[in-house]
C-alpha cells in the first residue's frame, strides 16, 4: 500500500528543499484512503521537524482529478457489519483524517496544493488548509455530501461559515459545483494557473532563494504563483451572490427550503443546486444546517471534535449506508431516505447524532 502516496524531495537554488507528496491512486480519482492518511500524517510531521525542508507541495497523480473525496466502500461495509452499534473503523478512520486536516491547517511551514480536476470531500479537507492553494481550468470543487447522506465534514462546518454572505450554507445543503474562480470568490482558493503550468512552478520554486523564515517563505511562494496567474472563467456564485443570500435567508430550514423547492430561474448552474437539494438526504440538511448555527464562534479543533461526533452518529443511522448504496454499490442513484421529507426530521432525530459514541477523553481532544 506505500505507493498509494509517492514522496520525493525537490532541492533548491538555496540549498533547502520542498517535499512532493503526490496521491496516487488515479483509478479511484485519488480518493482519499485510510492507508493515505497514515502515510501522510509522519511525512509532514517529519518534513515539519526537518531544517532543510522549507516548505511541501501536496499534488496528485493522474489528469481527472487532484482528490474526489473520502474512499467510502471501507466505511460502508463498517457500517453494514456494525449497524447503529460501536464502529471501530469509523471511529479510527474520521480520527485520523481530522488530525490530518487540522495538521495542514496549522502547519509551520508553507504548503502548496495543486488542485486540478475534481476536488471534493474529504479532498477539500486536505486543500482548504493549505497555506497555498491553487486552481486551474479543469477544477471542480463540490462538498456534495447531502447526496450521500453525510454533511460537508472535515472541517466544512468550519470554512463554509467563513465564506462570503450565506454562500456557504447554500454550497452545503445543495452541494453546487464550483469553478476555478468561484473557488478563489468563496475562499478556497489563492490562485489560478494554467492547467499545465505545474512544472514550470515546480521549476520556479527550485530557482527561488528560500530563507529559514517560513514568512518570508510564504511571501515568496506567493510571488512565484503571482507569475502563473491566469484569468479564469465567470464565477457563478458571484453572479448569483445576491439570489443566494436570499434563497438562504432567515433562521427557519423549513423557509429555506421551500424557496429552493419552488425557485425559478434560467441559470442552469442554480436550478441544478436547488435540484439536488430536493434529491438529497432530509437529515443531511437538518445536519448542515444545525452545525451551521452551532459554529459561528467555535475554533477549528472545537468544530472537529463536534464533526467527529456528528459523522459517528451518521455512521449509526441508515442514510449514509444508503447514499453510499446508491451512489457506489447499486449505483442505481435512488436513495430511499430515512425520514424522507424534512418535514418528519424531528429534533430528537437530529440530537442521537451528536451523542458521544466514544469513551472519554474525546479521540481528538489533543487538538489544539
């Protein structure tokens, strides 16, 4: 399983070096598997540690996509063995990817992620905290959990409260695609290139005089991208800014709703968001949007320990198993929800999937 992440090192001018983390498992869209995060975590822990290492690039095999989102068949035949009982593989798995997450985020050196093609999930989780983050003409990034029964996790609850207006309460509930530059409008995103341009950068941070000051550092990786820079598309989510935050108004989910049930429009992009709100998981919405109003104040390393508790509980419901069903297994893109209108999604509902199904301390009480 080691070369399903390659690592190498790319000297420099200065002497220092970068890492190259590079998924590999372009079969899958380089979904991201628990054997991925365990090599991940001591790479960039040691790159951390190592003098000589200024900064790390995490890119991906393959032209289709840099990350499609977490490697779900391993969690669906966990949750078909244990029911609504004790899950050790999720409990394990969701822990070490937030740990993964949260370690990017707070990284001490900087990080450039190259997130060409389809980026979504739990591949999201990985770019969203890097320090650098780049988009090209073929990306397309998507938090498209509802249509799987599970809510925008690895610390989605997080950077979509951060985005402009309620643009990202609407990217949860409808999990609407976003271009290139929607992605550098909502914030997840520092910079656009050409979709070949890899190797060039690659080139250029190898000439770049590198210091051991990591802000300096991160000033000079901006300033290589900065060279790349290209125009991109029309972002959809700033032409509809607008229509968005009135679509996402008010603090009633059932409002929400019914405004995305009966909207009207000519924009195929936004008749398709509000489509597959309708499509989706009941619970999923009620999820996004409690985690919406319950983490406006909370830190990154408090909104993972409630994710952990929240993506537990849906691992013990039946929603998730059936989203995974319908989108992987049977693939007969039916999904039969429980409670299937979000009407029935009664309080109680929503609550058993925030209980703690772990003994205390919390698994990522560690995180600071």
């Amino acid at each position: 399983m080691s070369d399903v992440v390659i690592f190498d090192e790319l000297s420099t001018t200065s002497g220092h070096r970068f890492g190259l983390a590079t998924l590999n498992s372009p079969a899958t869209l380089n979904s991201l598997s628990l054997p991925m995060v365990q090599l991940l975590t001591p790479a960039l822990r040691q790159w951390a540690l190592d003098p000589g290492i200024v900064g790390v690039v995490l890119r991906a095999a393959g032209e289709k996509a840099f990350c499609a989102g977490g490697d779900l068949r391993d969690l669906y035949e966990s949750m078909r063995s244990c029911g609504a009982g004790p899950n050790p593989y999720a409990h394990g798995f969701f822990a070490q990817e937030y740990q993964l997450d949260q370690l990017i985020h707070t990284y001490a050196k900087p990080i450039l992620c190259w997130g060409h093609g389809i980026v979504m999930g739990g591949g999201i989780g990985l770019m969203a905290g890097a320090s650098h983050r780049v988009v090209t003409a073929t990306s397309k990034l998507a938090m498209p959990e509802i249509s799987v029964g599970l809510y925008p996790d690895v610390g989605g609850s997080w950077f979509l409260r951060r985005m402009p207006g309620r643009v990202g309460l609407f990217l949860a509930l409808t999990g609407a695609p976003l271009n290139a530059a929607d992605a550098l409008f909502c914030g997840l995103a520092d910079a656009h290139v050409g979709a070949t341009s890899q190797s060039e950068v690659l080139d250029a941070i190898a000439a770049e005089a590198w210091q051991d000051q990591a802000d300096h550092n991160r000033a000079s990786l901006s300033r290589v991208l900065a060279r790349y820079a290209a125009p991109g598309p029309e972002s959809k989510v700033r032409l509809h800014f607008d229509r968005i935050n009135e679509l996402m108004a008010g603090d009633d989910l059932i409002d929400i709703a019914q405004r995305l049930r009966s909207l009207q429009s000519d924009d195929a992009w936004l008749t398709a968001a509000a489509a597959n709100f309708v499509k989706g998981s009941p619970t999923s919405a009620a999820l996004a949007f409690e985690l919406w109003k319950r983490v406006q104040h909370l830190s990154l390393a408090e909104v993972f320990r409630l994710e952990y508790r929240a993506s537990l509980g849906c691992c013990a419901h039946p929603d998730f198993a059936e989203g995974i069903r319908a989108l992987l297994i049977d693939r007969d893109r039916n999904p039969r929800w429980t409670p299937d209108r979000l009407e029935h999604v009664t309080p109680e509902w929503l609550a058993e999937h925030f209980e703690p199904r772990f003994a205390e301390p919390h698994p990522l009480a560690a995180l600071a």
